[in-house]
C-alpha cells in the first residue's frame, strides 16, 4: 500500500470532509482511523497499536503545545494587568483608520519573522484590540497574520528556515556532485524564483489597502462593518475568546504589554542563539549557529520567564494570587481546544507519512518531462504534497533531492528555478490546508474558527498560486529568473486592478439602488 495511489485518500477523505462537514475534529478523527488501517491492511488490532505509537510521537514533540498555553496564560495576564486596554487607548490617538490597523498588523510579521508560530500567536493578541476597534472582522486578520508569517520567514536569509534549507541544499550538491553553488548561496539566489511567497506578500498589502474582500470573506466583512460581529457566533466560542471574561485592573500602561514581550523575544533571541552556539559542530559560522538553534524550545522557556514577570509586576500591584491563578487558568483553557485540533492534525501528518504519500508523488515526476515544464511541475507537486501532509519541512526533504537529481542530469541551468518552485509550492500548499499547523495557529491568533480561516483565505492563495504559475512558465520558457518575476508582478497587477475595478463597480450599483429607493 506505501507509496501507491490509494495512500492519497486518508488526506482526501479528511480534506473533504473538513470542507464539507465543517467540522475538522471529526474529519481528522476519521482521516487517521481510516489512515492506521489502510496502513496496517485493515487489521484493526495492528491499526490501534500504530495509532498509539503515532501518540507518543507527537507527544514527544510536545513543546509547541506547551507554547500555546504559555501564549493563551500570557495574554491573560496581560489583559488583567491593563496592559492591552492601554495599548488600545493609546493606538487610538495613532491608528486612526483600518488600513493603518491593517498595516500595522503587516509590519509586525516583519519584525516577529524568526518563527511563524510566535508571529500569529503574539501579533494576534496583541493587535485583534485593535483591528476589532475598527471592526475589522476576525477571518481577515488571521489572514493577515498567515500571509506574513511564513512567505516573510522563507524570504529571510537569517531565519531558523534559512539555515535548515541552506544546510539541505548543501548535503543535496555533495550527494549529485553539483560545485556551481553553495548551499546558503543556491537558497539566496532562490528568493527572487519564490513567486508564491512574493505575491502572497504583495497581494496581503493591496488587500489591506484597496479592501478587496473575495468568497466568504466580503460576507464576513460586511456582518463586521454592519452589525459588528467579528466572527462566526453560530460555531460557538473561538480560541482564546474567553480572555475577555477577565476583569481589568485599574492603572495599566503599556510597560504591561511590552516588558513581558520584548523578554519574551530578547530571550528566544539569546536562549536560540547560545544554544545554536553550543550545539554547532565545526566552524561556528551564522549558518551553523541558525541550523542548531531550537527556536521553539527558546520560546517556551522565554515564554515562562514573561509570564513570570508580567505576575511580579500583577502581585506588586496588590492583586490577589487567587485573580492571578484564575487568569493564566482561563487563558490556558482558551487556546486548549486549539491544541485538540493541532495535535490531531500532527497525527495526520505521521499517518500520512506512514503510508507514503509524498514518495507516491514524488514518483510522478521523472527525467522524461520537457524542460520548460520542470519548474511549474515542481510547483504544483510540492504544493499538492504540502497540501497533503500539512508539512513543509517534510516536502522540502522530499522534493529539493528530487529535484536536483533531476536537473543535474539534463541542465543545471534550471537547478535555482526548481528550488524556487520547491519552496514556493511548499508555502501554497500550507496556506491552503487545513492539516497544516501554521493555518491553526494563524487561526488562533486572529480568533476564528480554523474552518473559517481556511475557506476565507483559499481564493486569496489561489489568485497568489495561478500568478505564480504564469511566472514558472515563462521561467521555464525563457530561462530567465527575471522574466519570469516581472511575468508574475505583471499578472498580479492586473488581477488587483481587475478587482479593485469590479469592487468600485459593485459599490457604485449599490448607491444607485439605495438613491432610486422609495
């Protein structure tokens, strides 16, 4: 059963049910049972011990469940302590308008770029104040959150991301015997050819200024603007809602917010850095240093550290050890069903893993394609695997040696073009699956369903994926990485105008049905 068609329907069957159903505890829940006993030839007994093995798995990657509730305990406390009314209050006087709450919410992924759960958790919570001050609906802010956290990350040459392409890539050139580059070379010269993550990140802006509303999003949008609902009632309470049963304390400033932040990301910079230092075999270069750190094992123990100060400064202040018990209890309880659904999608994740989708699709591609194709077809497959498995990591180990092998034998030229084309699909393929953890945790931040992220982001990835599709093809024909940038910007242009166009169009009937009103 490995590696052959039918390991493609746990993922199917779980994708389809999610979007169906919208219900994705049960979808998973379904995709793994059916998933365990493809794998093990339908003997129930072996299915059960697989998905207990699977458990413990997961549960050994245990830290990023542990930073979540770290992040739900923080951000209560810092809703107790004052500290996110009087950034509200003092944004007031700065943000005047939405686009400026938008932007904001952009910049900062720009900051917070070293690691994409840290980017959607904490920009979430402390900009959704914000955003909901100017009824800003919940589905566009996560999409926000999500649209610059990874494509900002796979563009940073000093990320955590950097250094693990980087240190692949290097190991892929010694094993097919490529000299012409280096590995943290190949993955620079890869940024100009990552289309997906470029446009996702020029698109996110335009959306942001023009207001330009796709699918469910313009329904979700319109019940924020017109009745101020910021999200979905009719699913019942959204992660990390329950923060705001907490009362305030009186004489909170913005120390409140910002000393339990700026700790938490010094001492993820310093906890990351040294034990990137310490870890590091050989020359202790930036590269190695970056391809060590355990940038989520950092947050976790910066994050403990925040919290600790931010309950000093709350107990300085006469609060009762009871109130500030009750408040990290209640902002860990917020994020816990989130937790449910990550852990459950990790498990996916390993089940899929088990049955061989990735080699499976890995093995469509093969030396016999015409040339101009290898960088679209790449694209399309490494988005479909990370679309499938929910992992970008995995299809990068998966696709990168694929695709280099390839390119070594028939023309080097286009080795920097498939990379590109690798990393880019990987990008799409996360941002449009509802296995991936990025989309529960973007979810997370911005305070809406996952189910609702998802489909309200879709049509945004899918305009960012067929530009980027436009720009490998005329890659492929012209071999010539700028041409085919300037053919992607030159789509996207064209979309957005189209669109801005349509929206003007559309508000322009609705005055004019309004002004012949009765």
């Amino acid at each position: 059963m490995e590696g052959s068609i039918l390991s493609l329907l746990p993922p199917v069957i779980t994708i389809a049910l999610t979007i169906i159903t919208k219900r994705i505890l049960l979808s998973l829940g379904v995709g793994i049972i059916f998933g365990a006993l493809l794998a093990n030839g339908w003997n129930a007994a072996a299915s059960v011990s697989t998905i207990l093995s699977i458990i413990g798995t997961v549960l050994g990657e245990g830290n990023i469940f542990v930073f979540i509730l770290i992040v739900g305990a923080m951000s209560a406390l810092i809703y107790l302590s004052g500290g996110i009314q009087a950034f509200s209050e003092w944004a007031v006087t700065k943000v005047r308008t939405p686009f400026q709450a938008k932007l904001v919410t952009l910049l900062l992924g720009f900051v917070s770029f070293f690691d994409d759960a840290f980017s959607c958790l904490f920009r979430g919570s402390v900009i959704k104040p914000l955003t909901d001050q100017h009824n800003i609906s919940h589905s566009k802010l996560a999409y926000l959150l999500h649209s610059t956290s990874a494509p900002v990350i796979i563009l940073m040459p000093i990320s955590a991301w950097a250094a693990f392409i980087a240190a692949l890539m290097a190991t892929i050139f010694v094993d097919n015997g490529i000299t012409q580059y280096q590995g943290y070379e190949a993955f620079l010269l890869t940024i100009p050819t990552n289309y997906y993550a470029l446009s996702t990140i020029l698109l996110v802006f335009a959306v942001a200024y023009f207001n330009i509303n796709l699918g469910q999003m313009k329904r979700d949008e319109k019940r924020a603007k017109e009745e101020g609902i910021l999200f979905d009632t009719s699913r019942g309470i959204v992660p990390g809602q329950s923060v705001a049963e907490l009362p305030t304390k009186e004489g909170g400033n913005l120390l409140d917010l910002f000393l339990p932040v700026g700790i938490l990301v010094a001492l993820t910079v310093i906890i990351a850095g040294w034990g990137g230092i310490t870890s590091a075999e050989g020359a202790l270069t930036p590269l190695n240093v970056l391809m060590n750190a355990e940038v989520i094992t950092a947050l976790v123990y910066s994050g403990l550290v925040a919290c600790a100060v931010s309950v000093i400064r709350l107990l300085l202040r006469k609060t009762a050890g009871k109130e500030v018990a009750t408040a990290m209890f209640i902002g860990a309880k917020s994020v816990f069903p989130s937790i449910i659904i990550l852990f459950m999608a990790l498990m996916t994740a390993q089940v899929i893993g088990l049955l061989g989708v990735g080699q499976y699709l890995a093995s469509l591609i093969d030396g016999n394609l015409s040339l101009m194709w290898l960088p679209v077809i790449f694209f399309v497959i490494s988005a479909f695997m990370s679309f499938s498995m929910g992992s970008t990591f995995g299809t990068f180990g998966l696709m990168l040696p694929i695709g280099a092998e390839i390119v070594a034998i028939v023309d080097i030229a286009y080795l920097i073009p498939v990379f590109g084309a690798v990393l880019a699909g990987c990008i799409f393929g996360e941002h449009s699956s509802p296995l991936s953890d990025t989309t529960i945790l973007a979810a997370i931040g911005g305070g809406v369903h996952p189910i609702d992220h998802l489909m309200t982001q879709m049509p945004y990835a899918m305009v960012s994926s067929f530009v980027s599709i436009i720009g490998y093809v005329t890659l492929g024909l012209t071999k010539n990485l700028f041409v085919g940038l300037a053919a992607m910007l030159m789509s996207l242009a064209l979309i957005v105008f189209a669109l801005v166009k349509a929206r003007e169009k559309a508000g322009a009937s609705s005055m004019a049905l309004e002004a012949n009103k009765p």
